[in-house]
C-alpha cells in the first residue's frame, strides 16, 4: 500500500504544480511574499483549487480508498468525498529518497486554519519528518549548522536569501526523533524562535526534548528574533547575511536552561532560590551528558547557594553518571 500512496501523492504534487502555474491569485501571492520562480520550483510548490472535488482532474477515480489513506480526500458524515486541501500554496514534504509523503497547506484568505497539515497515515508521520531537509542536506553537511524553524515558509525565505541549511517541524512541538536526526546530521543545530512569549513557551518545550538526546559533543542553542518577527520576515527586511549575524548571539543550550529555570525566581529569598532547584530538577534528570550536567550544576550552585553536592543530592542525580562528577 505504501507505493500506492507515494504514487499518488506524487500526483498529486503535480496537479497542484500545474494548478499554481494557472492561478494568477496563487502567483500573486507567492510575489508578494518576494518568492522568485526558482525557488518555489525547488521546493515544488503548488496550489490546491478553491473548489470541493478539484482532484478528480488528476484522479479520474475519485472514489478510490488511497485517496483517503494518503490524506487527498476526506469524507464528511453525509458520506460526500471533497478535497482536504483547498485555496491553499501546497507545499510537499518528501522522505529521504525524495518522494513525495505528505503536504502542508497555507491559506491565501479566508476561514480555516492558517495551515493545514496531511493527516498521520501510513507513509507520513509528523513526528519523525522535517520539512526541507532534502534540499538542505548539502548546505547541512558543507555548513555543519542545521536552523530549526516553525514555518514552511521560513524555510523557502531564508533559502532564496542565501541561508539553506533551515528545515521546519511540521506544524508539531520538536520531537526526539527529530533531534536525534538532526544530531546526527549537524555540529551544530540552532532552533529559532519568534521573540514573543509564545516563541519562548515553544523554546523552553524544544529544551525538553533536547536534553536526553544531547551529548558533550553536541553544540545546540537558541535564537529569539527580535519582536514582530519571525524568519520570514527578518531575512526579508534584513537579508541573509544579517541572519546568519544574528545566529551568532543564539543562547547555548546551557545559557537557555539557567535563564529559563531562573525566571520569575526572586533569588534574593531561600524560598526563590528554593524554586530555583526544584524547577531545575526534572530537567537535570533527563541530562545524559556528564560535562554538560557538571558545567549547568556549577552554574546553578551560585544562585541557588548551594554547593554541587547539594544540589546532586536534592534533584535526585545520585544515579546520573555522578563518578565524573566532582560532588565539592
């Protein structure tokens, strides 16, 4: 079944291609947004018709099931098959072998969410999937460096500026899996987040997530963008060196973790300092790093004022590889 799926989402990739090269509303769009032909070939993008039922120009057989299972088609309670995605730029997202597994969707206008994903199905898993990663492969390895960010369009903006090492989650919270194949893949991975309290909410889970996968090797921080903006809107306004500039200030994994379990901790008091370290306990369990968990113990002892020693003994690290550990 899963060829089945790939072919026709494949496909469909196509129709959608064909279908933004008819729409001038689509093509508008996009030129508005500053996005050159070039690149929205290179990411294949496309756009889903306006109207309920556009896809049965490219499958004549609207009614077969694969529609469904590949997340095309849906079905309402009154048994109508219509097209998921409509009067939305189609973006596809590919698996390592390049084939198409899925897609997001951007409205142009109106109601509906401002993006709409594929369904979880049995070829696609948001999860596990990281758009652009087949086109930033190369500028991964030559760069070392991998950006992490939250939009599809992010990604296709700081390419055409010249930064081509950025992917983005899939309309989902960063997942082991995808911290681990980015590990995997960079030196070094920088996740980047709108400056706002909502991009702060999303770092501090992207924290989360990292901290079992990290390893002493590994070199991860955190970029926060100015207010009102995101990357779309910084490289355009800015450019891509500037970008690149500015991930220079990007917070290391270890600078992120104090600040984020100092906040809203009145030092000054034991009762604040005691906050500290309780807030900082769940995540000091979840280090699997032995230099990284001495240098964030250190830097935790000095606020906190409490020794090393203590501070393994009151987050519960007694089993946390402690032999590499000076306890003084």
């Amino acid at each position: 079944m899963s060829h089945i799926l790939i072919d026709h989402l494949t496909q469909a990739a196509s129709f959608y291609r064909g279908q933004l090269r008819a729409s001038t509303r689509a093509v508008a769009y996009l030129k508005a947004r500053g996005l050159r032909g070039d690149i929205a070939a290179r990411y294949g993008l496309g756009y889903a018709p306006a109207g309920f039922q556009a896809l049965r120009e490219a499958f004549p057989n609207y009614n077969d099931r694969a529609l469904e299972k590949a997340g095309l088609v849906a079905v309402n309670d009154g048994g109508r098959r219509y097209d998921r995605f409509r009067d939305r730029i189609m973006f596809p997202i590919l698996d390592d072998a390049g084939s198409v597994i899925g897609f997001g969707g951007r409205v142009l206008e109106g109601d509906g969410p401002k993006y709409l994903n594929s369904p979880e199905t049995e070829v696609f898993q948001k999860g596990r999937v990281l758009f652009g990663l087949t086109q930033a492969a190369e500028a991964i390895a030559a760069t070392g460096t991998a950006y992490v960010v939250e939009g599809y369009l992010d990604v296709v903006s700081l390419a055409q500026h010249g930064v081509q090492n950025a992917v983005a989650t899939l309309g989902t919270a960063t997942t082991g899996q995808h911290v681990g194949r980015l590990l995997g893949l960079a030196k070094r991975v920088i996740f980047c987040f709108d400056g706002d309290d909502a991009g702060r909410r999303a770092a501090a889970r992207a924290l989360d997530v990292c901290l079992p996968h990290v390893t002493d090797a590994a070199d991860v921080s955190f970029l926060f963008l100015p207010r009102d903006h995101d990357p779309d809107s910084y490289v355009r306004a800015k450019g891509g060196d500037a970008f690149n500039d500015l991930a220079l200030e990007a917070s290391s994994l270890e600078g992120f973790f104090l600040a984020s379990a100092m906040q809203g901790c009145q030092l000054e008091y034991a009762e604040g300092r005691a906050r500290l370290v309780a807030t900082a306990a769940p995540r000091l369990q979840q280090i699997n790093a032995p230099a990284m968990l001495r240098r964030i113990l250190t830097a935790i002892a000095g606020p906190s004022k409490f020794s090393v020693g203590e501070l393994i003994d009151l987050c519960g690290l007694e089993k946390n590889m402690l032999s590499t550990i000076d306890r003084q």
